[in-house]
C-alpha cells in the first residue's frame, strides 16, 4: 500500500513538474514586440491603441469621459497584428479621455485592464488616461538637470518618504504629504529651523532616495482625507505617479506635472532623485494589470502552477522571459527621459536575473551618464530562477554598473536586524571586528582582512567599491534610533547618540557609497514600531522640533557629509587602490579597529588619514606615529576642516568613538 501511494505521488508530481515545463516553454515561444508604440500613441493621424496578449482570442478598448463612475462611452474592437499584438485606431486625439482594454482568454473575457504601460491614470488607477504630456512639463524642464556624477561613490543617499518628511506639523510646510511639498523653499519650524528641501540642502546630502512614487494599490485615493499611509511596495500602474502625492488624484495630468516639479525644485538645489521600483511582484495575482492583459506569462510559478512568492509578497515576476524584461528596462528609460529620475534602486532585486539587470544599466547610462542603479541583493524566499542567474550580492561581481546594499556593515555596526536586543560593534559587542573591517573595504579583496571570519559573507564578493552600498539603516526593520533604544537598555539618550554617531561614522568613511534613512540626523524615531509600512503618520512623520532639540546630532551628520564629500580618499572605485592604500594597525583589544588610508589615495590632499574606532564602554590608548596631525574627529565631535592639531604619540580614545587625524606630509 505504501509503495502504491509512493508511486502514485511520484507519478503526480512528475505531472505537474512536466506541466510546469510545458507552460515555461510556451511563454518561451511567445513573440516579443520591441515596438515603442505599447499602450497608446497620439499623432497627427489620431489615437492608437496597442496591446500585447499573444495568446487572447479577442481584445477590445473601452473608452470613457470620466475615470470612474460612467459608462464607457464607445467599444473598439482591435485586430490581431504582428508580434503578438493588437491594434485599434480612431481618427481624432482623444485627449481628456479615459480607456481600459480587455482581452478574451481561454474563452472568457477577462476583467478590465488601464495595460501594463498606462502612463498616466484617474482615480486608484483603474482607468488609463489620454493627456497631452507636452503640456505637464514645468516651466525651465527643457534646460532641467540632475547633479553630474562620476562615480557613484561619490553620492550621499538620502533615504526618505512624502509623507514622513512634510506630515508633521512642525515641518512648516502647506502641501503635507504631496510631490509639491519638496518644492517649498524657505519652510521652517516654530523654532527657525530649516525643513523639508532647505534642510536637504543644508544637510548637504547629494541625492534623495523616495520610497514607491509610481501608482499604488493601497491607499484610497477616492478617501485622502482618511489619511491612508503606506510605503508603496504594492505595485498597480508602474508607469504613472501616485495619486494620493498629488493635489488631484482624479486629474491626470496633475499628477505628472506636480512630480515633474518636485523633481526640477531638487535639481535646481543641486540634489538628484533616485526612484524605489518594485517590479519584482504585483500587488494582486490573477487581478493585476499583468495578468490580465497576458494571463501567467509574466509571473513565474509552482510545479503545481501555483504563482512561486520570492518576493514574500504572492508573487514573482519573471524577468528571464523577454517581453518582461523589456518592460523592466523601458520602463526605468522612460522615468529617464520623460521625469529626468537620476537613480533607481531595485527592490529584491535579486528576484531578477542579472543579464537584465545589466541591460537596465547599460540602457539608463545611454540617456545619463551620472544615472546609478542599485538594490537589495537578496530575495524573500525560494524562487525557481537558477541561483546563478540571480542578481544577488554574491553575483554583484558578475555585473556591470550595479551596486547592492551591504548587509555585513549593517548588522556588524549596529547588531543584527532580526533581533532588536542584539548589540553590534558600535555598541559593545565584541567579536564583530572583522566584518566591520570588510564593510571598510567595500566587500573588496584586502589582504588583511579575513573573510573567513565574516559574519554574513565569507567571501570578497565585491570586485569594486563602487559596487557597494553601506547603511547601518532603512525604512525596514527598527531604524537606527529605535534599535540603540531597543539593545541600550537603561541608556540616556545622549549615550545612544553617541552611539549613532559612531555607527555613521563607520558608514561614511568607509569605501563604497553611504546611505542613511531621513530624520535620524535629528534623531527622530518611529516608537518602536518595526515595519511600519501602514502605519500612521503618528509614528511615521519626522517631528521636526527634534532638530533644534538635537541641533548637535545634525551639525556632526552635516560635517561627516561635508568630510566625505571634500575627500576623494573615502570614495576609491578600483579594488586594487584600495588592497594597496588602507592599512590596518594589529590590535589586541576587542571593539576596536585601527587604520591608515595612505599615499594621498585617490588624488586626496591629504597624504594619510589615520582612522580609530572605539565600540567599547572604556577609552582605549592608541600610538599614532609622531606628525603634524589636523585632529578631525575627536570624542563625539567632529568638524570637515579640523578641531585643532595634534603630534601624535599616545592618544587617548574615547569611549563609542571615532578618532580621525590627517596630515598632508
């Protein structure tokens, strides 16, 4: 009996195994259309419609003069075409107008659908607008650009959401929680205090990193005086902004024409806008916009036929298959080029294959030089894509023009994200020495450091520095603030940012590119709330009295930028300079890590840069070779241009610190 119910187990999944294969290889048959007319087109001869859905057996357009609650007011039927695509015409621009397609699948038709490519939406997104995009384009957007970049390590990025930084009502600022909330200059607290994009300014930070500003699928847009928050990582329409960020959600146009001017007020101050995608799943399965236009071609699935869930989300999107990465890599070229977006970073960008990847780099480097991509170098979960086509960190070598973020750096500085009572080296906790020592290094080969003794990676995964981003904190998991709180139990605020102090020192002077989550220069918190993706601006929205309360924790943070910034040394993009030009000092005590950066690295003025950190409760004495030093950072302080001199010798560091000394003979 049991050798019956064996085989007969074994003989089902072999089934559904071949099933799956069968299905892989169909989708693999389909014809892909590299055509740039997907959607719609609007000239001089009309308004045409195009779908691709290889496998429907009808398609229609359905045309309305509202985005929500009418009648459609005409039915286009389309015509088969090539390429897998259908077509239909009407000889008018039909701007004002709204549409959705739908398609006759296996039979049936399918619910209506904006497509995949809508541009530009009414209302929560489910009708597709016709509009006139020559006429969103803010006064000057012509001559609109972002700030040049040579390498990517030379940006500071500053991780934030619309709603968290203009929300609170000490931010000063009138459009709360909107686009054109960073195009307010002159916004101050009660107390005189600089917020929202003067604050940036000030700060000194190169480029914003906002959080999903594409259309979502949580927040009711219908409802904005309900207050509905949510970070966004529910993908709906990936080609047009968000409505809730806008002043009229139910105005298409409005929506384009506000980001464009939030996007042009942070060029003209000098800072770049880096934009969150998330192709990596949708927000529904069989109801999203990609499963109704072509059904299961763009998700990939179980041996059951189940949709797979890397993403932790439902679902995944299949990169691999060509139509799909095609999607992926024309749809951040039109955020280029349409929205002038300066950077991307790709959530669980390990979900998709890394030959994609490199073409969405290539790609965005053809219309802007100084574009820079990066992302999360892991996945959720289980994914049938091949490990070794993964766009993982350990792949991140295998790559071109992509960076991944560094988890080794994070947990070792700060102690693990999963466990909030656990310490890290800015915190005490012995043992983490080494991998803190490879997040110095950029994750970049180093003779003197021993990878075998990583915590996360024991491996030199990274070939440059510039492949590199380091952060000791995000929007996930407890920000900086909350997790000292958490594992300092019984500590004094100004214990802890001190602690922060030293955790971000690491971060902006190690190699590769820095990166910090908005208000911790204020050191705002969240109350402890982990993952507070939908949760209210009561816990989400920077209280901005914070940064006269702790105007000390933000002048450190500005001149940590300002070092960073003024020293090339920090920022080396070839491995091999980097194996030549940091030394490390033999050290016996725990929590602590002394180092060089030497021969003026990098073109630096400064000829050596001698580094000392100190994660333990007690000062520690440290011999620094007899010279002319400039004293930068010293005992929780720290200032770009210098605290005073020393001449070396024994010197005395303090307790959860940095020491930095330079000297340019």
């Amino acid at each position: 009996m049991k050798h019956r119910l064996f085989t007969a187990c074994i003989g089902a999944m072999a089934a559904t195994i071949a099933m799956a294969a069968e299905s892989d290889a169909r989708f693999a048959s389909f014809p892909a259309y590299e055509g740039s007319d997907l959607e719609l087109l609007v000239d001089s001869s009309g308004t045409h419609f195009t779908l691709w859905s290889p496998e429907a057996e009808a398609a229609q357009v359905l045309l309305y003069p509202t985005d929500r609650n009418s009648a459609a007011e005409d039915t286009l039927a389309m015509l088969r075409a090539e390429s897998g695509t259908w077509r239909a015409s009407v000889p008018s621009r039909l701007y004002g107008k709204f549409y959705t397609f739908r398609v006759k699948h296996a039979g049936r038709w399918l619910d209506e659908t904006p497509g995949v490519w809508a541009k530009a939406v009414g209302t929560n997104g489910k009708r597709a607008a016709i509009i006139d995009f020559a006429g969103t384009n803010p006064d000057g957007w012509n001559e609109d650009r972002g700030p040049e970049v040579k390498n990517i390590t030379d940006a500071v990025i500053y991780e934030m959401h619309h709603r968290d930084m203009s929300m609170h009502p000490t931010s000063g600022i009138v459009h709360k929680g909107k686009f054109l909330a960073l195009t307010e200059r002159g916004t101050r607290t009660p107390e005189g205090e600089a917020t929202g994009i003067d604050h940036l300014k000030e700060l000194g930070v190169t480029h914003v990193h906002i959080l999903p500003s594409y259309d979502y699928n949580s927040v009711d847009e219908a409802n904005l005086p309900s207050n509905g928050y949510n970070w966004g990582y529910d993908p709906q329409n990936y080609n047009a902004p968000e409505g809730s960020y806008s002043t009229n959600p139910a105005d298409p146009a409005v929506r384009v024409r506000e980001m464009k001017e939030m996007v042009k007020a942070l060029h003209d101050a000098g800072i770049g806008v880096v934009m969150d995608v998330v192709y990596n799943h949708t927000a529904e399965n069989d109801g999203s916009n990609f499963s109704l236009t072509a059904p299961g071609y763009y998700y990939r699935h179980n041996a059951d036929g189940s949709y797979s869930d890397a993403s932790g989300c439902g679902n995944e999107t299949a990169s691999e298959r060509r139509q799909m990465a095609d999607f992926i890599v024309n749809s951040v070229k039109y955020w280029a080029k349409e929205y002038h977006i300066d950077g991307f970073r790709f959530d669980l960008m390990a979900i998709h294959d890394t030959a994609t990847m490199d073409r969405v780099a290539s790609e965005l480097k053809k219309i802007n030089p100084s574009i820079f991509v990066y992302g999360e170098g892991w996945t959720a979960g289980a994914s049938p894509l091949d490990a070794g086509r993964r766009a993982l960190k350990e792949n991140v070598a295998k790559m071109q023009g992509i960076a991944v973020f560094s988890d080794d750096i994070r947990d070792a500085v700060k102690g693990h994200y999963s466990n909030a009572a656990d310490r890290g080296f800015a915190t005490g906790k012995p043992g983490n020495e080494e991998t803190v020592k490879i997040g110095i290094v950029g994750s970049t080969a180093h003779p003197q450091v021993d990878y075998s003794k990583g915590n996360n990676s024991k491996f030199a995964y990274a070939s440059s520095p510039a492949q590199i981003i380091n952060y000791v904190s995000c929007h996930d998991d407890l920000m900086l603030t909350d997790k000292l709180a958490a594992s300092m139990p019984g500590s004094m605020p100004e214990q802890r940012m001190r602690a922060a102090r030293l955790a971000q020192t690491i971060v902006f002077t190690s190699q590769g590119t820095p990166f910090m989550w908005s208000g911790e220069e204020i050191f705002r918190d969240k109350k402890g709330v982990h993952n507070s993706y939908k949760s209210p601006d009561s816990i989400n929205a920077i209280d901005w009295s914070l940064k006269h309360a702790n105007r000390g924790q933000f002048d450190y943070y500005r001149e940590l930028i300002a070092l960073r910034k003024a020293h090339p040394a920090f920022r080396m993009t070839d491995a091999s300079e980097v194996a030549r030009n940091i030394v490390f000092d033999k050290v016996a005590q725990p929590n602590l890590i002394s180092y060089s950066i030497k021969n003026h690295a990098n073109g630096d003025e400064w000829k050596e840069i001698k580094i000392v950190f100190n994660g333990s409760g007690e000062p520690v004495d440290v011999k620094v070779p007899r010279a002319d030093w400039i004293v930068i950072a010293e005992d929780g302080r720290l200032k770009s241009d210098g605290l005073g001199t020393s001449r070396g010798g024994r010197l005395t560091v303090a307790p959860v610190s940095a020491l930095i000394l330079a000297r340019t003979k």
